[in-house]
C-alpha cells in the first residue's frame, strides 16, 4: 500500500483521477481514496472478487 500511495501521490494531484484498469482486490482505488483523488476501476469477478473489493474500499454511505 505504501508504494501505491508514493507512486499515485507523485504522478497526480488531489482531485485527478487514477484510472486502474486491472482493479484486483482494490489496493490502488484504496490508496488513490486516501489520497483525495477520485478513481475508476474496470474489473470482470466473481462474485467472490466483488465482495473482496468491496470490503477493501471505504464505503461512502
């Protein structure tokens, strides 16, 4: 995570979008979350997958 957060942290600025076009379990839409900016993260799961992703991003509700 911390790596991530260096890379999106040098490479945008606070607003930008992170585009993650292999989403995963939602490690860098996490990181690009904290770091203020906004996000997009293409991902074909299972439903599996999905309540991993899920579980790792911040809800806004």
């Amino acid at each position: 995570m911390a790596l991530l957060e260096r890379v999106i942290a040098t490479s945008s600025n606070e607003g930008d979008v992170v585009l993650d076009p292999f989403c995963g379990c939602g490690t860098t839409i996490d990181a690009a979350e904290k770091l203020g900016r906004a996000w997009v993260g293409m991902v074909s799961l299972t439903p599996a997958g999905a309540l991993q992703v899920a579980a790792t991003i911040p809800s806004p509700w």
